[in-house]
C-alpha cells in the first residue's frame, strides 16, 4: 500500500472529499481554518491545503471467490 496526495480521477477525489466530509459532520475537528462551515467545503479545502491524503493498494485485482455450482448444460445443434 501506498499513501498518495494528489488524484488520478476526480471520481477518486470526490469519494475522499465525502468521506471526510462525512467524518466533519461527525464531530472531527477540521484540519484547517476554512471560510466555510459546510463540512463539503471545509473537505475540499483540507485537501487543497495538502492535509487529506488516501491509501492506495499495490495490488489491484480482484480475486472472486470459487463456488462449486452444478455443470452448465451444453446444447449441441
């Protein structure tokens, strides 16, 4: 795993951006001062100041698990 600070989608950023909105809501103290008391942009300034990073995983696959399950009929015409 790897700690990362800047976005390789916005669709990443925005799942950070709400989680830690998310935990403002929840009593968290903000990690910078903000103009704003809406915890939405009190995120987005947190990460813009460089005080909100995510963790990403090395690996990246997805193992499914294996589920015994009955052979699938084959028709042949």
């Amino acid at each position: 795993m790897s700690i990362e600070q800047n976005f390789d989608s916005n669709f990443r950023y925005v799942l950070v951006a709400a989680r830690r909105a998310r935990q403002l809501q929840n009593g968290a103290e903000p990690l910078v001062k903000a103009s704003s008391r809406k915890a939405c942009r009190v995120a987005q300034d947190e990460i813009a100041a460089g005080k909100i990073a995510y963790v990403k995983a090395d690996d990246a696959k997805v193992l499914k698990p294996e589920i015994e399950a009955p052979e699938v009929p084959r028709f042949v015409s």
